[in-house]
C-alpha cells in the first residue's frame, strides 16, 4: 500500500453448503479473564473488573499483554524447552524466540483475532483490539478495531498500537456509558443519553460513537510525531467494528482495512470501501500528524440473519477478496469457534505467500445476551 505523497507501503472458492449455526441470544456470556485466565467470568451491568486478579474488564485485549504468573511457561517453537532468557533466546537449544508481536492471538470465545507477522516483513505493523462490553440495560455489543502501520513511515507498530488502543478504550467506554443501544431499527432510543459526547443511545449514537473512536485514534497517531525525527510521520489504516446482541453492526474506517460480513445464504457482502483506487495500493486517507484530519467513514448494517463480522487488514484480502470466498473459508466454524476460523484465515494468506502482516478477526453474529448481575 502506498501514500500518493510519500509512496508509503502498509503493510475461487464455492458457496458454503453447511448451515450456519445459529447462537443462542439468550444464553449467558461467559469469558475467560485474559489477564489470569479465570474461566468462570461472567460480565453484566454492574460488573467492571474480574473478581479473582482485578484485571479491568473495560481495557480492550490487543495480544500485547504480558502473560500472567499462573501462565505455563512458554515453550521454545523450535525444541519445546521452557527455559526462555531475557533476551528471547531458548537456554536449551540457543534459538531466538518469535517476539510477542510476531504473533498475537485473543480468544474471547465471542471474539477471536490473530495477527501474524507474515514471511517477509521483519516485524508486525498490524495491530488489534477487542472485547465485548454491556450497555446500562444489559445488552452485550461486541468492539473490533484492527490498524495497519504505513511501512515506510515512521515507528508504523507504534502508530497502529496507538490508533487501536485509543479507539477501542472510546468505544468501550462509550458502550458502558449508554452511547450505543436499542434495536435495529430503533433510531436513537433505548441506550440513554450520558456517557462521551453526550450523543444519543441506538444507531445513530452507535455511528457517532465510532466516528468520534475514528478522530481519536487519529489524534492517538499524530501525537506519536512529536517525537519524530524524519519527514514520515507515524501514520496508519483504520477499521473497526460494533456488533450488537439485539441490534445490527456499525463500522467505521479509513485506509484500506476492511470489514466485511459473511453468511451461508449468499448474502455475503464487503461492508467497507477502500481509500484507493481499484486495483491499487495508493491509500488516499489514513490516520497521522499528515492526514488532514480525513472525515470517517461510518456504515451500519442490519444482518438478515445469523453469520459473522471479519474484520481484517490487506494482509488477508490481498489474498482472498471475494465475500464468498471468504465465507467458504470461514464458516461455518466461525460462528462457534472464531478463533480456529480465523486461524484458517491467517493460515490461507501464509500459504499464499505471506508476503505483508495478516490481521483477522471474526465477532459471530447475534452476539450472546449478557448474563444477569449476580445476586
């Protein structure tokens, strides 16, 4: 991908004939704390913080976090020695570990993502955030944000780490304070009216939200050039996604990261545009102290029915563009284990040449209810 001032590079299957499996919205949502891996969790209305370590269930999980002390040891993935020194390297075998950002994966069993560094960059300048949250009334609405880091500029790692982190925190935020509620359809009702912006709750309070996450990932980036030395500043690509239990999806973006949505019945479609023109990698809008402040694009989109939200960088589409090959890819396992689908994903642009960061991730579609708070 390149910038048209800068030349800056960011980093036929058939329809599938397997039914979609359709979630229970009823059933509770049940997560594994990503900080100390407490299996039981139960998030609502009234609970922020995982009762057994503290961890805030309000901070978005981007694969970055350093494992917990009741984590077993990492084990070398070249002779299984667990004995890993401070500098990477395995004390049994000598061989240097993959960095933690080579290789990033969360599983929140109602999201998953991956992101890969890909065979030929010599880092990931992809970057990802995600978490489910629970809206005053109860509902469970699913936040997915993926950036792309521009290669040729400066420190792109840092700029997509910024940008996703920034975002995410709003829209979780936003999501806890009643920005975003109701159901489809429901023009602006349901959620209330507090929480960052003062906007109002249901859709429309779902695409101003993500339309304010977009300009403060972008003001995230730009402050990164403060303590730039050379001509690029730190920029990068942006998408994200809302996905509610009751309601529909919203995504936002610039660049070309995309979102798509993907089910069994054909219906499958690219909810995103590109920031560029077809056939090319020139992106015309990014995020950074050079983007002139681009004005986001927002879209909301009701499912027909049951499937699932991808939302990816152009590690993965470069090699699989089409919705329907996609869905073929994914489905119908994505809708009961996304991490494994989006495992397939990641696995398919691998074999295909790997040639820029993968970045995949899949949020099922309803998304489960919430539990009821504890008594």
């Amino acid at each position: 991908m390149t910038r048209p001032d800068t030349a800056l590079e960011s980093s036929s299957a058939t329809e599938p004939d397997t039914a979609l499996e359709e979630a229970d919205p009823a059933m509770p949502l049940h997560l594994a704390c990503p900080n100390c891996g407490a299996t039981d969790l139960v998030t609502d209305a009234g609970s922020r913080f995982c009762e057994e370590c503290g961890y805030a269930l309000a901070e978005p999980v981007t694969g970055e976090e350093e494992p917990a002390a009741t984590d077993a040891p990492r084990a070398c993935v070249s002779c299984g020695g667990t004995e890993i020194d401070a500098e990477g390297y395995c004390t049994d075998c000598g061989d240097l570990q993959p960095r933690r950002r080579d290789r990033m994966e969360v599983d929140l069993r109602v999201v998953a993502g991956i992101s890969d560094r890909g065979l030929r960059h010599h880092r990931n300048e992809d970057s990802m955030a995600l978490r489910p949250a629970v809206t005053p009334d109860g509902r469970t609405v699913v936040v997915a944000v993926v950036c792309d880091g521009v290669s040729s500029s400066e420190r792109p790692d840092e700029a997509s780490a910024a940008a996703v982190s920034a975002a995410a925190r709003l829209l979780l935020t936003g999501v806890a304070g009643g920005e975003v509620g109701g159901d489809v359809g429901d023009e602006g009702g349901g959620g209330g009216g507090g929480g960052v912006g003062g906007v109002p709750g249901g859709r429309l309070g779902a695409e101003a939200l993500t339309a304010q996450a977009v300009r403060t990932a972008d003001e995230a980036v730009a402050a990164l050039s403060r303590d730039s030395d050379h001509g690029n500043p730190p920029a990068c690509t942006f998408v994200s996604a809302l996905v509610g239990a009751e309601g529909g999806v919203t995504v936002g973006w610039l660049g070309d990261s995309r979102a798509y949505w993907l089910d069994a019945d054909g219906g499958s479609r690219q909810l995103t545009r590109d920031d560029a023109e077809e056939g090319s990698h020139a992106i015309e809008a990014w995020l950074g102290d050079d983007s002139g402040a681009p004005e986001p694009h927002v879209l909301s989109f009701d499912p027909p029915g049951p499937g699932v939200v991808l939302v990816c960088s152009d590690g993965l589409w470069n090699y699989v563009d089409a919705a329907s090959d996609l869905a073929a890819l994914a489905l119908p396992q994505a809708a009961t284990e996304p991490m494994a689908a989006a495992a397939r994903l990641v696995r398919t642009a691998l074999d295909a040449g790997g040639h820029d960061n993968i970045t995949a991730v899949l949020v099922p579609y309803p998304v489960p209810a919430s539990a009821e708070p504890a008594a």
